[in-house]
C-alpha cells in the first residue's frame, strides 16, 4: 500500500486530500468521508484498510475552508462539534464533487467510484449519492438524514446504513424514519447493531463494538465487490494456502498468502497467532511440521462470500506424535482420529486476513482415550461419521429422554 497527498481545485480555493493505493497499484475508487475530527488517525487507518481490499482511496479535507489540516484526536470533541457549526453542508457537497472528478482522472483509478462516510461524513455520503455520479454509498451512523429524506428518491444507486441501536445522535426517531424510507427500495438496506452506540466501528473510541464492526465491514465489502469490484476468487486463494500448509508445509510460501499483520486462532485451544512475527513463529514450530504424515481433509461444503470463505470438513490424522496446535501437552497415543472441522477465513482484498478454525474438542478426547463417552454427553468418531450419513441415528445421547417422547 502506497499513500500521497492530492491538491483539489475547486472555484474558491484548493484543499489537499489523502490518496490510498492498493499493492497492486491500481483499482477501484472510493472517496471516504471524514467525522467532524477531520483527517484524523481514524480516517487515515480506514483509507489503509480499504487500500488493502483493493481500492484508490482517497479523502479530502472538508474542512479546508475553516480549519485547513485538521485532524483531531477523540478527546477533542468540543473543538469538533465547533468546527461542525461553521461548515456548510452545500459547499461541502460541492467539493464531494470536485474530489469525485479528481479520483477519477487520477490514472491509477480504474472502473468506478464509491463513497463511504462517518458520522458527519455518513450524511455527506448519502447527499452526495443522491446529487453526484457514484456508483454506490455507505453510511456509518450518519447523523441529520433524517431532515434530507426528500432527497431519498433522487438515490440512483445502491447504498447501506449502518446505524447503532442505541446511538443517541442517530435517535429511535431518525433511525425510524430512515428505516422506512430504505424499505421503499430493493438496492438499499438499513442495518441496526443491536448494543452499538455511536461510532461503534471506530476502534479508539470507547463506544467500539467489534462485532458490530466487523459485520458492518463484511456488508460493506459486499457491497463494494457486486457494485464496483474487484472480484477475487477466494476459494482458489484459499486453497492454494492449505496445500502450503498441509502439502508442500512450506512456511515462508503459506504466510506469503496472508496480509501484513494476519492472525490465526483455533478457538477449542486458543492456539495460534497474532501478527506475523508470532504466527510465523506458531506455524513453524507448533503447526507446518507438528501435524502427521497421515493427515488429510476431507471437503464436505464450501460457501463463498464476499470477503470470506467457510469451509465444512472431516479433518483426520493418527496421533503419533504431539500436536500443539490440537493436543497440546498430550504425548501420542497411536489412535485414530477423524473429526468435523469448520474453517471460516477472512481475507482482505487477495490476501488471508484471518483464521478462525473450530471443532468438538471433546470428540477429539473421546477418540484418543482421554475422555470416557460413557460417563458423559459426548461423542467420538460417530461425529464424523454421521456429518457424512444423516440416516446414521440421531439422540442417542439423550437415552431415555428421547425414548420417552415416542
């Protein structure tokens, strides 16, 4: 990812704006839309982030006219919420413009043109949506849409918002009303985080959500890849860092699949890793080369999204040696072992993101002698055996419980 600084022409004046640019050098464009703490650490961590997925970004500095340069700190919000009185909404309109046209002519910028905005900037989004030439839009809590719905119908493209719950600048009454007007369209969607305040996707502000972050990243992504691209085909990625992994177990090519900073985490053992200096320590002293010669996956389902693939398997090995990453600690036993194992696997742009891998810990026990499925609701290979033949008999853990109900 490469950044510079882009000077903007417009009637009155010229501002500068931030240019983002994918490692592949050129893509789609998006202009995002800062909160009224301007061009801050925030805006500049989201123009890397959407860089990474593929995308020329760029953001301009809509406060040039009254504070050029600005870029507060969170902490500053009184000295935001005055900058946010002095600025023309129009004007602002205006330059959305002018910055469209710059992305556009910049030779790096190839197809089409999207807006995402925060707060301030969600506003800005959809008004620029409704009066200038974009592809698509994405609204984060954008607050005063509600006094604009008059310009809902001069929407011609497709376009999310993203609102929390309980935000008490985005209130019960705007998100209603917002609500209601995108029900009127098959291209627009309205999504409410439930728990998320305002700001919930910014993650140095205490109203952060994680969850409600990521899902609004993954419907975002969505739609950017159907609106604008670019299209990868993750599966094919997918697989070609399994067969690193698990055939040639090479390390140096398997976190070459993987973005900068990537993470991995096995969540029945919480083993695995979070940058890339500790998880090419994992993968090649506790993973690559800890997993037997034996070992196999066995492909049941495949779903592919958008910026995700989620994969169902039957993973199986003989535990003749110890296994870090799934029986840490426990010497080998000689068993067999064949369990159901679901991947779902991240990616930014063409690279893996994150793994988060998960499978019946307990069934694993079962099968290596460690924990009696006589004596407990568990159960051993039949886990395996029956994702594969649904007629194989279901409840028999519940004995009598269920013999009771016929």
């Amino acid at each position: 990812m490469t950044s510079s600084q882009l000077k903007i022409t417009v009637a009155d004046g010229e501002f500068s704006a931030l240019v983002t640019r994918p490692a592949c050098g050129s893509g789609p464009g998006i202009i995002l839309i800062q909160e009224i703490f301007g061009l801050n650490d925030f805006m500049r961590s989201r123009a890397e982030y959407f860089a990474e997925e593929g995308y020329v970004c760029v953001v301009p500095d809509l406060f040039w006219r009254i504070a050029p340069g600005t870029g507060l700190p969170y902490e500053q919000a009184d000295k935001a919420f005055a900058l946010r009185q002095k600025f023309d909404i129009e004007q602002g309109v205006e330059d959305l413009g002018a910055t469209i046209e710059a992305l556009k002519a910049l030779p790096e910028q190839q197809g089409k043109v999207g807006a995402i905005g925060y707060c301030l900037g969600g506003l800005m989004a959809y008004l620029t949506a409704a009066r200038k030439p974009l592809d698509c839009a994405v609204s984060y809590y954008g607050v005063g849409i509600e006094n604009y719905l008059d310009e809902f119908n001069n929407l011609s493209v497709p376009m999310i918002f993203h609102m929390g719950e309980t935000d008490p600048v985005v209130p019960p009454a705007a998100q209603t009303a917002l609500s209601e007007a995108v029900a009127t369209r098959e291209d627009c969607k309205a999504h409410l985080y439930p728990g998320a305040g305002h700001a919930f996707a910014s993650p140095t502000r205490k109203e952060f959500n994680k969850p409600a972050a990521m899902m609004a990243h993954s419907r975002t992504i969505a739609l950017l890849r159907s609106a604008m691209g670019p299209i990868y085909d993750l599966s094919e990625l997918w697989d070609k860092h399994t067969e690193y992994e698990f055939g040639a177990r090479d390390v140096d090519a398997t976190m070459d699949t993987m973005v900068a900073e990537p993470y991995v985490n096995h969540i029945p053992t919480m083993t695995g890793g979070v940058g890339y200096q500790h998880l090419k320590r994992f993968y090649t002293n506790h993973f690559v080369f800890s997993n037997p010669d034996d070992t196999s996956l066995i492909p049941v389902s495949r779903t592919i999204g958008s910026d995700r693939v989620v994969d169902e398997m039957i993973f199986c090995f003989t535990h003749d040696r110890e296994i870090p990453w799934m029986l840490p600690g426990v010497a080998p036993t000689g068993k067999r072992v064949e369990i159901p194992l679901i991947a779902i696997i991240n990616f930014r742009g063409d690279k893996l993101y994150h793994e988060h891998i998960y499978w019946d810990q307990a069934s694993v026990l079962v099968q290596v002698g460690l924990l009696d499925p006589n004596t407990l609701p568990v159960a051993g290979v039949e886990t395996a055996r029956k994702l594969i033949d649904e007629t194989l008999p279901s409840n028999e853990l519940m004995g009598d419980t269920w013999a009771k109900s016929a």
